[in-house]
C-alpha cells in the first residue's frame, strides 16, 4: 500500500511527526476530493486538475505506488481534456484512499 520504510526515514524515525503528518494528509483528504467532485459536476477540468495535482503531490509523500497512479492518472486526464475518463479515474482514486488511509493511520498508531 505504501512504502514504511520510506515513511520513516522522511520522518526521521519521529514518532510526532509521523503522526502529524498522516493526521494532516488524512484531514485534507476529503477537501481535495469536494474540489475534484465539484470539478467534475461542473464541468470544470481546469478546477479537477488542480485538485488532482495537489493531492497527487501528497500522496507521493507516502510512496504509495496505487494512490500515487490513480491520481496521476485523473491529473493527466484532466489536464489533456479526456472529460470521458474522468469518473473512472476518480472512482479508482477514491478506491485507492480509501485503502490508504486506514493502512497510514494503523502504521503511524503503532509507532
């Protein structure tokens, strides 16, 4: 799902930081994912791209490989115009958090 080791190195081993840091990816989360929703209801690709960029920058803080490429791919498609291959990609976004953030938020509680 993601890469610990990774994880902890960009933390330092820092038990605080570690939370903090999946704490604040977790709660901004649901932000991205109204913008990219609004975005999509509005036609606006422009406003889904945004969204998309910016969370696919978080998740690359996690090494996490699936989460990563899903929002890569909805980033990418916004950006090109493919309106038609945008729900599909949310919906694997979505499928992808929602897999992720359990899995960060067990790893940083048991540290």
């Amino acid at each position: 799902m993601f890469d610990q080791d990774a994880l902890m190195e960009l933390t330092d081993g820092d038990h605080e930081l570690l939370q903090d840091l999946v704490e604040t990816f977790l709660e901004g989360v649901p932000e991205h994912l109204r913008q990219i929703e609004e975005g999509l209801a509005a036609g606006d690709l422009e406003a889904v791209h945004r969204a998309a960029h910016a969370l696919k920058g978080a998740v690359a803080n996690f090494s996490a490989p699936g989460a990563f490429e899903a929002a890569r791919a909805l980033d990418d498609a916004a950006r090109a115009g493919r309106a038609g291959e945008l729900a599909p990609r949310f919906e694997e976004l979505v499928a992808q958090l929602d897999k992720l953030g359990p899995a960060l938020r067990s790893f940083a509680e048991s540290r």
